[in-house]
C-alpha cells in the first residue's frame, strides 16, 4: 500500500512538473499579494496584523493550490485508477501531495513576510509546528473538497465555496494560537490548543480516508 501511495504521490508531482506555470503562478501571488500588504501598511504592521495577514494569504493560497489536485484526471484516468488503486491509496497519494505543496507554500510565504513585513516570530519552532499541522489539515480538508469538484465538473468556485467552512475552525484556532509564537510561546501553556489542532488535522484525514471511497464509487 504505501508503495502505491509513493506512485501517485510521484505521478502527482510529475504532472504538476509539466505545467511549471501554474506552480510558478501561485507562488507569484503569494509574492504580490505580500508586497501588496507592504505597500498598504507601509512596512509598519503589528505582530496582530501580520499574524492574520499571513493565514489570510496561506488560505486562499492552499484553496488554489489544492483545486488542482484532480484536475488533470479526466475521467478515463479515473477508470484506470478504479481498476489498479483502492480508493483510500489514491486519497493518500493525493494528500501527501498537496501536504508537501501547501507546507512548501508556507514556508515560502513565512520566508516573503519576514523579508517585507520583518521578522516578527518569537519562537519560530512553535510557529513551524503550527505551519506543519496546518498543512496537514488543510491537505485532507482541500484534497477531498477537490475531488468532489472533479466529479462535480471541474467547477472552480466548489473548492472554496465547500472547503472554507470547513477550514475555519482550523484557521481560527491557527491563529489564535501562532500569535502566541509571535508574542512569546509557553508550550505548557499552549499544549492543548497544540492537541486540539492535531486532533482536527488527524479527523480531517480520517474522514478524508473514509468518505472518499464513497465517492469514488460514483
């Protein structure tokens, strides 16, 4: 199973390889829409701003990224799938795809908003941490809320209309809890914000892992 899962996580990433403009594109808007808050603060922010200014970006980022975690599976793809994958091997193989892609753009984003808005982080395991598990949840969340877009006719506005809601406990318990890391972060303290975070990531996958083969029987 897991050598399964490597193959599509592999296949993923040598298709999203060939078309290197959209990749490049979504990292472009990561870059604009931060000098634009540059540009808009005028390089003064408080560590409150820059804290929702950044999971602001980070989330439609991951919302973009994800949308097109399925949209080169035409549906003779998805017959062959059908006859070599279970389903839950495809969903992992997927998710640990947009796993890596939104970690990567977080790291990216983190990296362009220390550079233009200055280096706010306190503690910046703790706030890598936080980075790691929201990549996790919104991969499982984004991934699933794609492919129903898929069956559903590639429809661009599905991903953010159905996948937004459910990312905002995530992104509202996220953010309460990295402006920690930004002011000064206690682990004692912030344990069970850090438990309930990993809790949500690991339901989203469960569910994810679950309800997809459901869908891929349609």
């Amino acid at each position: 199973m897991f050598t399964q899962v490597y193959h599509i996580f592999s296949l993923s990433m040598r298709l999203e390889w060939r078309k290197k403009q959209s990749f490049i594109a979504l990292f472009l808007y990561t870059l604009t829409t931060t000098y634009l808050s540059f540009l808009v603060f005028n390089g003064d922010v408080s560590k409150e701003t820059w804290n929702a200014v950044f999971w602001i970006v980070m989330l439609f980022a991951a919302v973009q990224a994800a949308f097109r975690s399925f949209e080169n599976e035409a549906s003779r793809r998805f017959l062959l799938y059908y006859g070599l994958v279970k389903p839950q091997v495809l969903v992992l193989g997927k998710t640990l795809y947009n796993f890596i892609y939104l970690l990567s753009i977080g790291l990216f984003t983190t990296l362009i908003f220390t550079f233009l808005l200055g280096n706010e982080i306190h503690n910046l395991g703790a706030f890598m941490l936080l980075l790691f598990i929201a990549s996790a949840g919104f991969s499982a969340i984004l991934t699933f809320t794609a492919a129903l877009a898929a069956k559903a006719g590639d429809n661009p506005a599905l991903p953010a209309i159905l996948s937004i809601p459910l990312l905002y406990p995530q992104v509202l318990t996220l953010s309460r809890t990295s402006i920690r890391a930004l002011t000064g972060f206690s682990w004692e303290f912030n344990a069970p914000y850090l438990l309930v975070l990993l809790m949500m990531a690991g339901i989203s996958i469960a569910l994810s892992y679950l309800l997809f083969a459901y869908l891929w029987r349609d």
